[in-house]
C-alpha cells in the first residue's frame, strides 16, 4: 500500500507516494545528494521548520502546513538555498519543482491516506 495526498478543499485525490522522514537522520538527510525523484517528502517538524537544499541537484517545492494539515506558505528553492516560513510547520512537504502547482495551493487542507494498490 502506498501512502498518497487527499485534498479535503477540492476533494480530489493527488497520486504521488508519500515517503515520511520519521527519524533525525532522515530529516537531516532530507533530499540531499538524490538525482532526481518521483515522490514526496514529508517530515514532521517539533522546532523550527526553516530548511536548506544545501547538496540538492534540483529546485524543490515546499508546502509548510500546520496542525491541521491547511497549507500556509509554499516556497520554491533551488539549489544551495535557504528558507524559513513566516512562522512554525507543524509538517513540511518537499517535491520536485512544479509537480504539485496544479494540485494545491495555499489554504488547501490535505490529508495523507493509504491507497489500496
């Protein structure tokens, strides 16, 4: 089963598996030194939700959402950036550059659901 995005606003379903960074490392790792990826990041955040895309080889796109999973903020980076929202993240959304543009945006609530395969 994979894990994907509901959007509650526009009721719609968004195919992109979900990876979750549940573990220091891998929020430290994040997307570092990857080529390229077909998925979405998700880490959940405790402190400061301000990130980096230091050793990246692609601009990302961040959707920082809190408690309720509403989007406030999406910024896009490129390489060797660094970015800190108007205020704290309680989850923080990582994605290639413009491959969710079309599919949310600020205001959207979303949920992350399993999806029978």
């Amino acid at each position: 089963m994979a894990t994907i995005i509901y959007n509650k606003t526009t009721d719609k379903l968004i195919h992109i598996r979900l990876k979750f960074a549940d573990s220091y490392f891998q929020r430290l790792k994040g997307l570092m030194f990857k080529k390229n990826i077909n998925y979405a990041l998700v880490i959940k955040t405790k402190y400061s939700s301000a990130i980096h895309t230091s050793f990246m080889r692609f601009p990302i796109d961040v959707y920082f959402l809190d408690e309720n999973k509403k989007i406030f903020e999406i910024a896009t980076l490129k390489p060797w950036s660094k970015y800190e929202p108007s205020k704290n993240a309680r989850y923080v959304l990582e994605v290639k550059a413009n491959s969710l543009k079309d599919k949310l945006k600020k205001g959207d609530e979303i949920e992350f659901v399993c999806e029978n395969s």
